[in-house]
C-alpha cells in the first residue's frame, strides 16, 4: 500500500453481552497525520502474553470456530458466565490488540521531528500494533540503527524491559540476586544475558530437560527443573550459592511461589547464626508477573514471617522509576538490540493467518520456542 492509503487492516477482539468472543478483521480509517504524528506502515509485531489477555481473554479457544472467508476470517468461541462479571468494562466494544511492534515511517506532519522519522524504519509501543498501518506522535517513536529490520525491533519494549526492570527492582529493594520462574522463554533467554553481562546472580526454574538444555547453552549457570523429584533440594543448593531473595514468577498458580518462598527461607538459615521460632528476618519476595497456571496461588507457610507475594507489571514500574531513568533503560536495548535483546521468532504470519485455527492452537499454548511475529503487510 502507498503512503496516501486512506484505510487499512487492523484486528479486532470483541466480546459481546451474550458470552460470545468474536475476532475478525476490521478496515479502518488511516488518520492524516498532526504535525507532530507520523504514519508508520507496521511490518513486524509480536504475539507476547500480554497480547493474548486481550486477544482472546478468559475464552475457551480449543472450542473455538472459524467462519467468513480467506481474506477475512472471524474467529468465535465461547467465555464462560463466571468471567464475564469482570470484563464488564469491554463488553460490546470491539478493541485494537497488539503492545508493540515496528515499521517504516511512510508520511509525517509537518514538524521538523516528525519529517526527520520519514522513510526511516521505527518501534513503536501503544496498543493497535496488529493492524497495516498506525499513527502516532513523533516522540513516541524510537528511529533503529541502519541496518536493523522491523523484524529485529519489533519486540524492542516489552521483553526487553520487562527483563531490565526485573533486576532494577531488585537492585531498588535491596536483593542480590534473584529467580525467575519459565526462564527459557524469549524474556528469560534475556535475563540470562543481562545477569550474566552484569555479574547478577541467577537461578533459572524451568519445567523440563529441553528447556534447562536451552539455557546450558547461552551460558547459563544454575537451572533446576521442578519436574524432577530432587526439585527442592537442587532449588535450595541453587539460592545457597546465589544469596537469592526476590523471584519474578511466569507461572501464578499452584504450589510453586511457596516452594520458592520455603526454599529461600532453608537457604538462609544454613548461615544463620541463631534461630528464631519466627522464621528468619530477611524478607523474601516473589513478584507475579504471569499466569501459565491459572489455578489459586498455594502457600504452605513454612518459611516465617518476613516475606511477601505481589503482582508485577512493566507499565506501574516505568511510572514508579520515573521518565530519565527509563530512557536509559530504553537506551540500553537499543545498544544491545542484536546481543542482549535479540529475539527469536519460530513464524512470520500475515493478519489473515494469525486468525487460523491452526496456528492460534500453537501460540496461544505460550510454549517456550513458539514465539510468533505478525507482518501485518505480508499477503494473507
């Protein structure tokens, strides 16, 4: 499409009064740009968790139905009653998805900053990135470096700084290392990478062979597999060495944030000098970030009174650390944008295929290795 398109493909997630998720594909307007905005044509967005919340919600998608045509498919499923009651902010609204995503800036408004991006290729973060074509302001815009694709920045935010805001916090509150929970995937790959470059301590919790085979691989130096029947002794050996006393945990439900938790409190007391009938008084903290498992957080209580279980998210974190301290961070993925935060996509899917049945039953797993990247300009 030319840089005069007056409309474009974007996806759509609406979940009506009735119980029923619908998905399609919708045309809409290209707004003219302000003189501050550019128009970028999207050619690289990723399918991130967080996207998927949006995308397809509390629905039960291994039921879901294909209808309409090729070129534009509805995807329908059902999401059960009990959930609907906290969704009611969305019902009937038909909403953009997509955090992120990157492309080539094909028209601008009229301020020098905006006329400066033209031609050049961008990321960009903001919500309705999984469409041909979106607007925004110029200073929301990041320029790559020469010689970097869409492809290679378009995961440039949420991953990469969600890894950095990760060891910020723990540096912010006190800890010296840390654990982090499904630490094969794209975001823990860069965790790695980011702990090993900066001297961090780090135990990776995986929930299978292939997956510590991964890490073994970038260098990784501990990684314990709770599938395995020695999970608690390795875990407890892993934080004796490191110090570790925060996790950031993909997982949410079942028994895996206590075990952390017990697990962190017997590793202090190997060097504790006397014992206390409370517990030890070094908080241990494990922030949720994810939810792989839907199920209630158990906690079996056996690791004293100084600890805490929390919710975490990027966005409340780059709010809290303030403007100047997140652009350094932001400065850093772009430095290290091909090393530290490279990411690794297993498909390249066009609008039109990322509506499949069949593809929608892999990504929407959030299996490690399994990460898809929409070019919403590729033909369907």
């Amino acid at each position: 499409m030319s840089s005069d398109t007056k409309t474009g493909l974007q996806l759509r997630s609406l979940v009506k009064s009735n119980g029923e998720l619908e998905v399609s594909l919708a045309v809409v307007p290209v707004p003219e740009p302000k003189d501050d905005e550019i128009v970028v044509r999207i050619e690289a967005t990723p399918i991130n968790p967080s996207d998927l919340g949006l995308l397809f919600g509390p629905a039960d998608m291994s039921a879901a139905k294909a209808s309409g045509s090729k070129e534009s498919p509805v995807i329908t499923a059902r999401v059960p009653e009990a959930a609907l009651k906290g969704m009611a902010a969305r019902l009937d609204e038909s909403m953009p998805v997509g955090n992120e995503g990157a492309g080539v800036v094909v028209k601008t408004g009229s301020s020098d900053a905006a006329k400066a991006l033209l031609g050049k290729t961008v990321s960009l973060i903001g919500g309705a990135m999984y469409a041909q074509y979106r607007v925004v302001r110029a200073r929301d815009a990041v320029a790559l470096p020469a010689g970097t694709t869409a492809a290679d920045g378009a995961s440039l935010f949420v991953n990469p700084l969600t890894a950095l805001g990760m060891t910020e916090t723990m540096r912010r509150e006190g800890h010296k290392a840390l654990v982090h929970t499904a630490a094969a995937s794209n975001l823990g790959q860069m965790l790695n990478k980011i702990c090993l470059k900066d001297g961090i301590g780090l135990v990776n919790i995986v929930r299978s062979k292939e997956q510590a085979d991964i890490l073994h691989k970038i260098g990784a130096k501990h990684v314990v597999d709770s599938s395995l029947p020695g999970f608690m002794d390795d875990l407890t050996g892993a934080l004796v060495e490191t110090g570790a006393t925060i996790a950031f945990d993909a997982i949410g439900g079942g028994k895996l944030a206590g075990q952390i938790l017990t697990c962190m409190e017997i590793a202090i007391n190997k060097t504790a000098k006397e014992y206390s009938r409370y517990g030890s008084n070094v908080h241990k903290q494990v922030y949720v970030y994810g939810g792989l498992d839907t199920r209630p957080i158990e906690l079996n209580r056996a690791f004293g009174m100084a600890w805490g279980v929390g919710g975490w998210l990027l966005f409340p974190f780059l709010q809290k650390i303030g403007p100047a301290d997140g652009a350094k961070l932001r400065q850093r993925v772009i430095d290290e944008l091909k090393t530290t935060f490279a990411s690794h996509y297993t498909q390249v899917v066009s609008l039109q295929e990322a509506l499949q049945l069949s593809n929608i039953a892999i990504y929407n797993k959030r299996s490690t290795g399994e990460k898809f990247l929409i070019n919403p300009n590729k033909a369907g």
